[in-house]
C-alpha cells in the first residue's frame, strides 16, 4: 500500500536562504511522486512531478526535488527562499494498487518565511 | 495542463438542506473524476472516485447516501452533500487524472460552510 509522510509539520526560513522540505513514501509498484503548493484559501498548484524519468526535478519558481529510490524519498528543495512561497505544500505519491489507481497526499508542511 | 472548474467556489447553507456542487472539465473528457475533502489545516482526504456512467466508488468511512456523486457525462460530475451539517462544513475538491501524462489536475475547490 502507498503512503506519504512529510516528516515536518512546519519548516520556519530567513527570506534568502535555502529551503528544505522533506518526503518520504512507500509504494509496491513504480510510483509517480508530486510536490503541490497550495496558498490560503486556494486550490492547489502543481510544482513539480517524477515519472520515472529524471531523477533530479525541476519545476516552476526555482524549486526541485531529487527521487532516491534507495532513501525512498522526495525532498523538495529551493537555493532562496521569497516570502511569497509561504505556503502549504504537499508531497503525493500515485500509484496502482489492489484497490486500483490511488494518489495519496501527505499531511503537508507549511513554509513560514521571515523577513 | 488540463482545466477544471468548479460551481460554485463557496456556499453557505443552513443545516439540513442539501448543496450541489459541480466539477466540469473543461478542455478534455474525463472518464474518471476524483472527489477529495480537506478540513482546516489539514491535507486532503479521498472521499470517492467517480466514473462516467456507473456508480462511484467510495473510501471507507465516506458515506454514500450523504455524499451522492453523479459522472453522467465526461465532462460534468457533480457531489451532493445531502443533509448538510456543520461538520460537513469544508473545502471540497475534484480532480481529474490524465493518463496521457500520469498526473492528476485538480480544481479550485468549493469551500461549504454549513450554519
């Protein structure tokens, strides 16, 4: 069965440096891993995705995260923090299981950036 | 990406009487719909998974005779919280998961607040 865990509940950062926000998961098959950002109040907006292609992902608004399959992990990084990714971001993993295709999200981490 | 909307994008209802809310994609023909549920400060729970033409499918736990789910056609699928009360209240979200490209997009979400 899958299962996400962010491993942080909340991550506090100076504006400019780096960000570091952590995901660990299990799956039975190969799964397919995200990272969402969600603002207040907003839906969610996709960062970045893994699908078995590069390990190392890139996505919008300089954030990336690394596939390690022998951590089974997804930490989602960024070099510079900007007070504008304060924010709620979760790690999902999809994938197919007995009961059919599910996606699990993880319980979030929310980002606080300080001036 | 794929677009999906979502009517209305809040409501407030007295207790006891049912709410509709719609997800429509707008740009492709979802034969699967995802319904999912996210309270206060927490991350979002699947409650069912909706096909076209047939019965949805539900997570243990989600009671179907309260949250009716209809996909009558690919681009319209609709929940109905029947009964509402204040603890239904909560921000309801519908995703659709394109295969072509293993990712799932969500809508903006509707938030329910039931007095």
């Amino acid at each position: 069965a899958q299962s996400v865990t962010q491993l942080d509940s909340h991550v506090s950062v100076s504006e400019g440096t780096p960000v570091l926000l952590r995901c660990n998961y299990s799956s039975s098959y190969s799964p397919s891993l995200f990272w969402y950002v969600q603002h207040p109040n907003k839906g969610l907006q996709l960062l970045l995705k893994y699908t078995s292609a590069a390990t190392l992902v890139k996505g919008i608004n300089g954030f990336e995260a690394e596939f390690k399959k022998s951590e089974t992990s997804f930490h989602l990084t960024k070099p510079s923090a900007h007070m504008s990714d304060a924010a709620e971001y979760f790690c999902v993993v999809s994938d197919w299981g007995t009961g059919g295709f599910k996606t699990i999200f993880g319980a979030g981490t929310r980002l606080f950036v300080k001036a | 990406g794929a677009v999906v909307s979502q009517h209305p994008s809040w409501v407030i209802c007295k207790s006891g009487t049912s709410v509709k809310i719609e997800c429509r994609s707008l740009d492709f023909q979802a034969t699967t719909m995802f319904w999912y549920r996210q309270f206060p400060k927490q991350s979002l729970m699947l409650m069912a998974t909706s096909n076209e033409g047939s019965k949805a499918t539900y997570e243990q736990g989600v009671e179907k005779d309260k949250f009716l789910i209809n996909h009558a056609s690919l681009t319209l699928s609709t929940l109905t919280v029947t009964s509402a009360h204040p603890e239904d209240s909560s921000f309801y979200i519908c995703s659709y998961r394109d295969s072509s490209y293993n990712e799932q997009f969500f809508g903006p979400g509707t938030r329910l607040t039931v007095l």
